[in-house]
C-alpha cells in the first residue's frame, strides 16, 4: 500500500462548537497520537481525506504535512455521522518507517461454490501484523467449485510476505453448505406461520 500525502492544519479550538466550525469550514477534525507524544489536534481536508479513505481503504498510511514538518500516520477510527453519512472525526496513529502494525483486513471472497450450496461467511475481516507502508489492502478466500461441508479457518488464509495472523488461526471465516430443497423451504415457511 503506497502512502499518500495530505497538508493539514494544527486545530487550537477544541469541543462541540469548534468542530462544527471545522467541518463547515470543509475540514476533518482529528486527533494524532502514539509513541508517547502528546496529541495533537488536526483538521484534515475533507474532500481528499474521504478520497484517499476510497481508493486505499480505510487502513491508508498518512503523510501529513504540518508546521513544515511530515508526520507518518495510520488511519486508526473514522467516526461517520450515522444520518447523514459525513466523516465526523478521524483519530489517527503515528508510525515510523518499518515498524509493524496491528490492522483489520477485509476477507474478499472470490469464485463461485459447487451446485446447491450456500456460503456463510462469518468473519468479513481478519487482524493481520504487517509493516506499516506494507499493509495489505484486503485477503482473498476461492470457494471455487467448493463442496457442502468446505470450512475454511484463518490459519488456512494466505497471507502476503511479511504479513502475520493475529486472530486465532481456527476461528472460522466461512462455511459452504448444503442449500435447502425448495420442499424444505416450503415446510420451514410453513411452520414459522404456525408458530405465529
């Protein structure tokens, strides 16, 4: 994952009214913190942060130019207003060149399973360790002509070079089964209806 560069501002206002003026002014506003420095309060562009978020995912690394000084971050929370979809607040985390971090990954699923089968997937990230410009941007899992009764576990999941598994390697991150027959998808109808 390349890094991607952003000049942000150092905010001096701070609370509720503070942010409002931040967001109304097309700013972001964040907090960078790590490595036992004090916080430090930024107000991000808005427009090219919600860019980068989309075309690098949401563990894009950060060059933030501030003060004439680059910081490294990684994008740790991005809070959205849960109406009106708009990014509310970003905390940010400081990373140094080849220090690794731990990261949640999307689980993309690809192929198409064996006949009259259903996929159940339950886990749509794994927590990876990676170094920090070498995050990866999701993991695929094949299901591929996949049979009934396929599980595969997170130790099973091929990582790329550098990346190792946090979450426990049997955890189960997606399970083929047999599709239920239209009879018996008549007769579970049916009995939902009876138990009303």
């Amino acid at each position: 994952m390349s890094e991607v560069r952003l000049s942000v501002e150092p905010r001096t206002e701070f609370g509720k009214g503070a942010a409002r003026r931040t967001r109304r002014a097309g700013k972001i506003p964040a907090v960078l913190y790590g490595h036992g420095s004090d916080p430090r309060h930024l107000a991000l562009p808005a427009i090219e942060f919600a860019r980068v978020i989309r075309e690098n995912g949401s563990n894009a690394v950060l060059t933030l130019d501030v003060d004439e000084t680059s910081q490294l971050a990684l994008t740790k929370t991005i809070t959205v207003h849960p109406l009106k979809n708009y990014i509310e607040h970003v905390d940010l985390l400081v990373v140094q060149r080849g220090e690794r971090v731990a990261v949640d990954v999307p689980v993309v699923v690809t192929g198409e399973p064996g006949p009259g089968t259903l996929v159940h997937q339950e886990l749509d990230t794994i927590s990876v360790e990676a170094e920090a410009l070498h995050i990866p941007e999701q993991v695929e899992v094949s299901i591929e002509g996949a049979a009934p009764g396929t599980q595969i576990l997170a130790a099973q999941i091929t990582l790329p070079r550098g990346a190792a598994l946090l979450t426990d390697g049997e955890a189960l991150v997606l399970g083929v089964n047999e599709a239920p027959t239209a009879a018996e998808t008549e007769e579970s109808a049916e009995a939902a209806e009876e138990t009303e």
